[in-house]
C-alpha cells in the first residue's frame, strides 16, 4: 500500500465491548446497554475522529452463553434510526438478519435510515443459522449454511433492485397539474429468483444515497454484490474479493504501555476466552503501525476494529492511534463529503431501470 492510500476505518459498538466480560470492567451500567443514549455515545466518539463507520451487532435469537454473557439486545436499525437525526458525519451500518425478514422490508427500512441520517446509512447482510430463530417464526424449516448464504446474496441483490425501482427525480410535485410523482419513473422489479418473487415499485422512494452501503462477511461463497466485505482471516482475501472495499475485523485491547495492555488482556482471559479473531493487544501508537504494516501486506483498504471494552479502548483508539494515523498521512483530518458513500469513495450508485 502506497503512503498516501488512505484508510477506511469501522468500529464495532456492540454491547459494553468485544469481550465476553467486557460488562464486568467497564464503567459503563449494564442498565446502559439498553438505551439509544449509550450508542450516541460511542458513535460521538467514532464521528469526532473522522471513523467511516460504526456497526451494531443484532440477531433474531439470544447470544448464546449463561450468566457469565450479557444476554438481550436492542434492535440494531431502529437504535441506529434513533440516534441519527443527532449525528452528523459517522456512516450507520447496522447488522439484518436476511433469512427470516423479507427483502422488501429490509429495503424500505435502511432506505428509511438513509433518509434519517441524510445519506449516512448502511446495512450489514447477515444469515441466519440457527434452530433458535427459526423457532421464533415457525414457517420454515433452518436452512444449510450454503443455501442461508445464497439466500444473504440473493437478498443483497433484491434490495438494490428496491432502491432503483423509483428513478431520483420520481417525485415533481407540480402543483397546478396535482402530479406529486412521475409514474413513468417509478419501475417493477419483476424479479424471479430461487428463493424470492418480488414484483415493486417499492413503497419508499430512492434513498438519498442511491445505494446505501451494503456490507457482508468475507466467510461465505456467496459473499458477492456488497460493496463492503469484512473478512477475519487476511490471507488470500484480495483475491476473493478484488473488487470490494476489504477491511480486517480486529480485536483491540489498548493501554499506554505494552505491559499495561498485556495485563488488561490477562485480567479480561481469567473471566473467559476472546473470541477467535484477528487481535491487537499495545500501545496506541503500536497499532497505528501494525494497521500500516496489515494493510500494506495484504492490500486491505482498511479495518472494521471491534474494542474489546467500551468505552475504554474506543477511547483510546480515537484520541491516539487515529492521529498517529493521520499524521502519517494515511487518514483523513476530517470528512470531506457528507454521505457514507462519500467516506468509501464508492461514488454514484446507478440505477439499473433509469433509462440512459
């Protein structure tokens, strides 16, 4: 990676951190991790730093785990639509589940966001594959993995095609004719696929952003379509995905000292394991430079960073390592556009029924 290439940087603000115990040693309520207040919070954090980002885990089924886990969740896209009329730069990219929800909500409802947010929103596509959730709906049987993750893409193509199904200039409202749309641009998906039957238009008009950000996980065949692939192992992702914006998910657990950090990591372990993943554990500054040295060997355009205590690491994140970043001139002082799309560089989502 060339000097000059700039980072994209997400952060995960799942409950009181990465960490399993993370809720024993954060001076964060755990009463707290049910408000939108605490999400505004971190996500202030996140936009004063300039971060691309912030991603908010959610399933249809409790984490798994006893006592020991914090269990319950808010619903990850109506907390985000929650704080974005209060937010003004941090792109919001919360986590659906695809296989129980239908692809036509799913697009009304982050169109919805995008609208909130005035163009900051995303959505993470995330299958479902557990006995759990298909219990909570009761009309399907659970799916294999290969046929949930086609479904995430078939789903991930459906939901762009929702977008598009209104032209941007589809609302005119001209008054002395009393046309408030131009019906010529609205259009019908007519969609035939292997799970959905989708005909359109959408009830929601073109978002803001044309396309709102889509992102996938990277362990998946059918991990295609998205314009943003998080992926946990970095050997031989380019390849799989040459085309997307890639960005390594990584567990951070930050302190002034690299002893300081290794003792935070040892206190959290007696409570429980990290979760497997890709992981840093130093100084601020250090991980400044390890993200050069990830990018740079595996040509990554940047990194989904998962603290493993809030507000804590998030912290410590923001205030040291993103200026070390930004002095080395491999991140932005301060957003240059106004819409998530921006922030990627993914320019203008064309829409595939405008005529040219």
């Amino acid at each position: 990676m060339a000097s000059a290439q700039q980072l994209h940087l997400g952060v995960a603000l799942d409950g009181a951190g990465q960490h399993p115990a993370a809720w024993r040693v954060s001076d964060v309520h755990p009463a707290a991790l049910f408000t939108a207040a605490h999400y505004l919070t971190h996500a202030k954090l996140a936009e004063a730093a300039s971060l691309d980002f912030v991603t908010l885990d959610d399933a249809l089924a409790l984490q798994p785990g006893g006592e020991e886990v914090v269990r319950g969740r808010l619903d990850a896209l109506l907390t985000f639509a929650a704080i974005a009329p209060v937010t003004s730069g941090i792109g919001l990219v919360p986590t659906v589940t695809t296989t129980h929800t239908e692809p036509f909500h799913i697009s009304t409802a982050v169109a919805s966001l995008d609208f909130a947010s005035r163009g900051r929103a995303g959505v993470l596509a995330v299958p479902s594959r557990t006995e759990a959730e298909v219990a909570h709906f009761g009309r399907r049987t659970l799916p294999s993995e290969v046929d949930a993750e086609a479904e995430n893409a078939e789903v991930v193509d459906v939901i762009a095609r929702l977008w598009d199904s209104w032209e941007d200039g589809a609302i005119i409202r001209d008054e002395p004719t009393g046309r408030f749309i131009d019906r010529e641009k609205l259009h019908y998906v007519d969609f035939e696929g292997r799970f959905f039957s989708i005909k359109g238009p959408s009830i929601t008009p073109r978002p803001p952003q044309g396309h709102p950000v889509v992102a996938v996980y990277g362990d998946s065949p059918y991990a295609y379509g998205a314009d943003v692939v998080l992926v946990d192992e970095v050997r031989g992702a380019r390849e799989r995905f040459p085309d997307a914006k890639l960005l390594a998910g990584l567990s951070i657990v930050l302190a002034e000292t690299e002893q300081a950090a290794l003792d935070r990591r040892r206190a959290l372990e007696a409570y429980a394991p990290f979760p497997p993943s890709l992981s840093f554990t130093g100084t601020p500054v250090d991980l400044a430079t390890e993200l050069l040295r990830l990018a740079e060997s595996h040509a990554l355009d940047g990194f989904h960073i998962r603290p493993a205590v809030l507000p804590d690491d998030l912290a410590l994140f923001t205030a040291e390592t993103v200026p070390a970043l930004q002095a080395a001139g491999t991140f932005r002082q301060t957003y240059t556009g106004t819409t998530l799309r921006d922030h990627l560089g993914l320019g203008v989502a064309v829409n595939q029924y405008a005529e040219a």
